[in-house]
C-alpha cells in the first residue's frame, strides 16, 4: 500500500509528531510519501491521509476546494472528505448546540448580524467574552473582549468577511484545555494543553505546552458520546474540552487535521496505524 500523508511546505518532510506514525505504517509493509496539499489530489497512491496542511490559514478559499476535490478522488480519504467540509469552520459548534450537545454555549454572527452581536452577549449575561473567526487555526484572530468594549469592535469585525462567534471567556482555560483523542471512534490517549502563565491561548505559538494527563471513564465516556453525536464512523478525531461550571463542554471538535499528540503515548501510533489498516483492509 501506497499512503499519501498530506502535509505543507514547513513540514515536507512531516512534522515530527507525525514521524512515528509513519515508522509505525513503515513497520507494517506500508509506503509513506509526504505530499504537499497545496498541489492537489496524489494520483500515485493509493490511499490519502490528511495531517499537516497546516498553511491553510493564509489559504482559506483554496483549501475548502481541495476538499472538495478530494471528495471526489477515487482513493479513500481519510477522513471522509464530505465530513472535513463540514467541519473545517466551527459554525458546527451552534448546530451541534442546538441538538443538545454540551457545547461552550456560541453565537454565530455573519457581517450583516454582527450589530446585533453587543445586545445578545448582554441577553446571555455574559461579561467578559471570546470573539473569533469561524473558519481559523491556531487561534488567529481570536480575542477576549469585556462586553462594554463589544459596540466599538462591531464595526472592524464587519470589514473582515466570513462568519463570527462569540462565547463567553471560560476561566478554567488557564487549568488548560483537554484533548481527547480517537481512533475509530475508541479512545487512545489524552493530553492537557496548558496555556502559558497570564495567557489564555494554549497553542505551542504563545508558549503553550501539550502535557500527557490522565482523564476519568467517565470523561472519556463523555467525550465518546459527543464524537458518536456529531460524526460517527470517522478514522481519527480530537474532541477538545474545557470546563465550565465543573462540567466537560465541547471547545472545538477537530475532524480535519488535528495534531495527535502521538509522543505522549508510546503505543498511540500503533493504535492508529492498525485502525488505519483494518480501514483499507
Ligand atoms: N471561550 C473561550 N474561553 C477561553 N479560552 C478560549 C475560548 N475560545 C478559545 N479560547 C482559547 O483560544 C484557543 C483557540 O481557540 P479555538 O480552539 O476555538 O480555535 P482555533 O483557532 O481553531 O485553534 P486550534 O485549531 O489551534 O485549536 C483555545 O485553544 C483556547 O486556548
Ligand atoms: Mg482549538
């Protein structure tokens, strides 16, 4: 078998977490090659994994009409194409709310709404809040507003095209967030991102650290539930959480390309390079 790791420039040569994941496939008879996204379906392999495309955010336009291209490569894809359009922007995270999942309670506002926006931060109570693009990584554009300051930002927000979200600023964040990784819908492994002190980003960008950590049956059972809620069947997914009010709410549900965090679990890769297997048979 012939596997495609799609990736970007910076990482050509895959990014190190993504390493053992290909010495794991390597060990198994598979072919790993590194492929840029950038230039389009492989035709050459027989298989696509996504994993590093990581320069998207300067792309964004072109990397949601590779996936659509990629809906209709005659490989399998892994994940299923249609479900990594549907989740490349969070405006799933209101849909997934309004089904009853434990969602960070969101607000959807596109530029012709976002007038609106001061007046429903003030009906929910909320006093301090995040304002973030929908379609982003890596926290880009992200930023934490006390709610009187919302009138004046309405107006530089609607000069920026696309959709906004709003929620309230969860305070936990500084006891960090915890990802949740799944392979075929089992649980692997876990990993608290801690965000650096007086820092509310947990990302490696603003000196974040990504910690093993181990988590309760019962988290995990609830993390299962929200992944078998929005997108069953998938060959890898990261369920991102944080507390609020003591209770595990979902952040953001990465389908697309998430980090795994293969290095703080020494049997991670393996995990996934089997379920990865079983899946082209
Ligand atoms: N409501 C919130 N309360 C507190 N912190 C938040 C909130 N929303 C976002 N953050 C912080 O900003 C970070 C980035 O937000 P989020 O994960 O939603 O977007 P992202 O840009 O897609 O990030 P990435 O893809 O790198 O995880 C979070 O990991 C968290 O540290
Ligand atoms: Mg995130």
């Amino acid at each position: 078998v012939r596997l495609a790791l799609l990736t970007c420039e910076k990482y050509a040569s895959l990014y190190e977490d993504d390493r053992l994941l290909a010495a794991e496939l390597t060990r198994r008879g598979v072919e790993v090659v590194a492929r840029l996204w950038t230039l389009g379906v492989p035709g050459d392999v027989d298989a696509i994994l996504m994993r590093s495309p990581w320069d998207w955010p300067g792309a964004r336009e072109r990397f949601r009409a590779f996936l659509r291209e990629l809906e209709r490569a005659p490989q399998p894809v892994f994940n299923t194409p249609a479900v990594m359009s549907d989740y490349a922007d969070k405006a799933y995270l209101p849909r997934l709310e309004a089904r009853g999942v434990r969602v960070v309670p969101t607000e959807a506002f596109d530029a012709t709404e976002l007038g609106r926006l001061p007046q429903r931060v003030a009906t929910h109570g909320w006093r301090r809040v995040v304002v973030k693009p929908a379609f982003t990584a890596n926290a880009i554009g992200a930023r934490v507003v006390e709610a009187e300051a919302l009138p004046s930002l309405v107006g530089e927000l609607s000069a920026q095209p696309g959709l906004w979200l709003t929620q309230p600023y969860v305070e936990s964040i500084a006891e960090g967030e915890l990802s949740f990784v799944f392979f075929d819908g089992d649980f692997s492994h876990a990993v608290r991102k801690q965000p650096a002190a007086g820092e509310w980003r947990v990302q490696h960008d603003y000196g974040g650290a990504a910690l093993p950590v181990n988590v309760s049956a019962a988290w995990v059972d609830e993390a299962a539930a929200i992944l078998r809620a929005a997108a069953p069947g998938e060959l890898y997914a990261r369920v991102d959480c944080v507390l609020l009010d003591g209770a595990l709410h979902l952040m953001e549900l990465e389908l697309v390309e998430p980090e795994l965090f293969f290095r703080v679990d020494a049997a991670a890769a393996a995990r996934f390079a089997d379920a990865l297997l079983r899946r082209l048979g």
